[in-house]
C-alpha cells in the first residue's frame, strides 16, 4: 500500500521570514532543518509531536502495519508544550530543542514505560529513572517520543530467530519492502525514522545492531567507540562490545546526537577510559577534505554480493573523483573469529543481565537469567517462534574467571584490533576503511528465520564483527539501492576516531543524492 508524502508547512502571518520559508518535507526533514524551521518561527514542538504521533497512528499498527513502536510517551506534547515556552522565553538551549526522538526499548526512560528489550518478562520494568543518555537528551531540549520496538532481547535469545520481532512489539517491517527484513537488533528505531515517525532515534549494537538496520532502510547509523556513550540503564548483552548510538536521515544529525549523548558517567567504566572523544568535539564535525586521503577498500569475499557491486564501485568513483586515494585491504578473517564473539557475549550476558536484572524495577519476577529461561519455558507467546537456545548456551558459561572466555576474548580482541583493524590502517597509512555494510533487505521468514542468502549476507566479510570485536566506530551512511531497496556504505576507523567517520560521512552525503523515502510497497518486482 502506497501513502503520499505529506508537505506541511506554517507560515506565520507576522514573520516575513516564515512567509518566505520552503514548504518542509516533515517525514524526510533532519534535525538541522527541523531546528531551523523552529528558529525562524515555521514550526514548533508541539506541531512537530502532532504530526509524528498522527504518523505513528496511520503507519505503525494500521496500513503497512510497520510495527515500528513499541509504546508512546504520554508526556510528549506535555514536553513539547514545555520546549516551546522555554524558546519563547530563554532562547534555544540547541538544535536539539524541541525535536522528537525515539528511544530503543532496552533504553530506560523516566516516563511511565516499560523497558521492555521486546520480552513479555519485563512489561513490568518500568523503573522511573533516565539512562544517562536519555537525561542528556531531554538536557538539551529534546522530546523523548517514545520507544522503539526491537529483536527481542537485542537478537540473543535464539541463533534461530527473525530480526525485528520480539513478542512485545510484534514483527517490525522494512518500509522498503514490507515481506523483507529491517533487520536487527534496533529495526523499529531504523524503521520509524525511514518512515517519518521520528526526526531521528537512539539503538544500540553488540554486533552490527545499529548499522545493519540503518543499511537496510536507508538511514545513516553510527556504532560509536565502546565506551563513548555510557551504557548505564541500558539492558546488556556484552560489557565487551555493547554500545547505544544515534539512527538518523544524516551524518550531521548523528553528530548533533553524539554531541548531547557522549560524555563519562561514573556507573560504566568504559566510558572513563583514557582517549575518549569529549562531547565538544561533535559539535565541530564538518565534512572532511577528501583530497589525497587514503582510505582503504574492502570487499565482499567470493564476489558473495554481485547485486550491489555496481553500487559500490560506483561509490568509489565518486570517492576518487573527490580526490581520494583508494586502496584495495583485505581483513586476515580468522576462521574461531565467530566462535570466540559468541563465547564472549554468552559469557558476559549471563553476569551482565542478571546483574541489571537484579537493579531493575523493584518486584520485577525475574532476577537472574535462569529465572528469564524459566519464564520463556511457561509463556507460550515467547516461544511461538523460535526458542532460546542461545540463553540456555548462556546460562552454561562458567564466569568472567573462566579460562576459556579470557582467552576468547583477548584472541578475538588482539585479532580485531591491534593485528586487524590497526594494523590494517598503519600498514597502508589510511585514514579509514570503505566497505558495503550489507546487502539489500532479504525476505522475511518465520518458520526459518533469518536465513539470509548469500546475495545479502556480508558476514564473510567480518564488516560489522571486526569493529563491534574491537570497539572501533563504524559509520554506515545510504550508498544508493538495489530494486528499491537501500543498501548502505560503511566506514570504519581506529578506536575513539568518531567525529573523523561522521566527517567522512559528511564529506560522502555532500557527494551522493540521497535515497528516496520509502512508498511502503508489499514486495519489490526485480525483474527488468
């Protein structure tokens, strides 16, 4: 089913500014434009959240039935309400002011949500409190929206299982193409703003949960450096490799997120770690000069990927157009690389989850992982679709103290790392490496689940495993499509090299018309 785009616009009579503004695209609009609009008096908050939410209401549950949403703040125009009185009076406290963004459900709110990570075990999570990105957000005068639907449980509950459904939320589709996969584990965040439900939204990611949505419906999506973002109030997989990041229509909006989000918190270590990037430094990123920098070219092993090839070698056209200086890498992919990951984020889920489980609301029925497997076991609408074998695998690791996880983890870490990704770039004197994030949206299967075909799988590759390993950032932004459907370029840098892969971002979107929004069909025709 198809839906016109909507234009909306609001002049105000007494602003020649406003009387002269362009019409504004509200489901396609960034956050720049969104805040320039509201500057100018062409809109405000309140109108904003209006327009979202009757979006969510025709798009989410109704027509293509998107299943994007998860639950919406009641505070919302309450906030909205707030955030225009604050303009009118103080001024803007930034672009953020006034913009609505949708949170991942496995990110805690101080609204009356749940936190759910998409399980019927948590509807009860509800604890009153802001993650301390959320608390920076609303800081800085954004609308907290709503939450987002997800893989239940961030894709780790079953090897078996569909992206996108969790029991909660239901099954989350591509906008593109509604039979085909948004992918997970943060698909509602990428399928709502791909839709126009939200300017932008925060996922997270362990392993190529934010970047891999973010390719399949056409957005740009940034996994930040383990620890740039603190993960405190967050429902965890890995301690390792576990990150929340910004979705969003633009390079520039990531980096107005990162600006407000990133920043050390006194709960998680890691985002005390020496070398992070300050806050401030976001808030600078412009498009990087791309003259005689030298980036370096993966590619797809076996030709895995032959319908988007032409898409990609036309990207590195434009690149070397733009003066870059390409340079074809190929990462050393060891073959336990896989094996070792899985090992670690079983380990650590066990002692991470149960330790969260055990600080969330108060008289939640399950505290420990064990308790969750023996709720998923009575609860018929948790397992109708698949099982749970990776949380049983899970419940079976030995601790952090185990022989077995340590050497995993410093193996894998190692050969990501200081002998893959840094090594890659010190070797050849680059200053990020280029890649295909992913191929085009596979169709949905939920009797197999995702059995993706080699025609979009990358994970020979090791594209979103060798920076989610090493807790490197990995930038994905829209490359062009394949049928209709999105597929995305990533960039990928040393540790801590954040804002340098939001100006490559920038510097690409300068270069590359942008996606067309999505017309919601059922299925794409690939024939001629």
């Amino acid at each position: 089913m198809k839906f016109p785009r909507l234009l909306f616009a609001i002049a105000l009579s007494f602003c020649p500014l406003a009387v002269q503004a362009r019409p504004i695209d509200l489901a396609t609009a960034s956050i720049v434009q969104l805040d320039a609009a509201m500057a100018t008096g062409q809109l405000s908050s309140v109108q904003l959240v209006r327009f979202y939410l009757r979006r969510i209401a025709r798009l989410n549950h109704r027509g293509p039935a998107l299943h994007a949403i998860i639950a919406i703040n009641p505070d919302a125009l309450a906030e909205a309400r707030a955030s225009d009185r604050e303009r009118r009076l103080k001024g803007s406290r930034g672009p953020l002011e006034g913009i609505p963004i949708l949170i991942k459900d496995n990110i805690e709110t101080a609204d009356p949500m749940a936190t759910t990570a998409g399980s019927q075990a948590l509807a009860a999570n509800i604890t009153h409190r802001d993650s301390p990105l959320v608390a920076r957000l609303r800081a800085a005068g954004a609308i907290i929206l709503g939450k987002t639907n997800l893989s239940e449980w961030a894709d780790l509950r079953s090897g078996e299982a569909t992206s996108g459904w969790s029991a909660v939320g239901g099954l989350a589709r591509n906008p593109y193409a509604l039979d085909r996969s948004a992918c997970g584990s943060s698909s509602g965040s990428a399928v709502a703003v791909a839709a126009g439900m939200a300017a932008a939204a925060v996922g997270t990611e362990t392993d190529g949960s934010i970047t891999c949505p973010s390719s399949l419906n056409g957005l740009t999506g940034l996994k930040p450096s383990v620890g740039e973002i603190p993960r405190t109030s967050v429902v965890p997989i890995s301690h390792s490799q576990d990150t929340p990041g910004p979705i969003a229509h633009t390079a520039a909006d990531a980096a107005l997120l990162m600006a407000v989000m990133s920043g050390p918190d006194p709960h998680d270590p890691a985002s005390l770690a020496t070398g992070a990037v300050p806050a401030a430094a976001f808030a600078s990123v412009t498009p990087v000069n791309l003259r005689g920098l030298r980036l370096g070219v993966l590619r797809v092993a076996n030709d895995a990927l032959p319908l988007i090839d032409p898409v990609y070698n036309a990207a590195l056209a434009r690149l070397t157009a733009a003066g870059a200086v390409l340079v074809e890498v190929k990462f050393n992919n060891p073959p336990k690389i896989e094996t070792d990951e899985l090992l670690v984020m079983e380990t650590e889920m066990k002692v991470d989850l149960t330790a969260y489980l055990r600080n969330a609301a108060p008289g939640l029925a399950v505290q420990s992982l064990a308790d969750l497997i023996a709720f998923n076991q009575r609860t018929p609408g948790e397992m109708r679709l698949f099982g749970q074998d990776l949380f049983v695998a899970s419940q079976a690791t030995k601790g952090l103290s185990d022989p077995a996880y340590l050497a995993a983890r410093a193996e894998s870490l190692r050969l990501t790392g200081a002998e893959g990704i840094d090594k890659l770039l010190r070797e050849d004197h680059l200053a990020a490496l280029v890649a295909p994030t992913a191929g085009p949206a596979w169709k949905m299967d939920l009797l197999y689940g995702d059995t993706i075909p080699a025609a979009a799988d990358t994970s020979q590759a090791a594209f979103t495993t060798f920076p989610a390993i090493a807790g490197y950032p990995h930038l994905t932004v829209p490359m062009g499509a394949v049928h209709g459907l999105p597929v995305g370029l990533s960039f990928i840098g040393p540790k801590w090299s954040d804002p340098r892969m939001l100006a490559l971002g920038e510097a690409w979107q300068a270069l590359s018309p942008p996606i067309p929004p999505p017309t919601f069909p059922a299925t794409v025709d690939p024939s001629p």
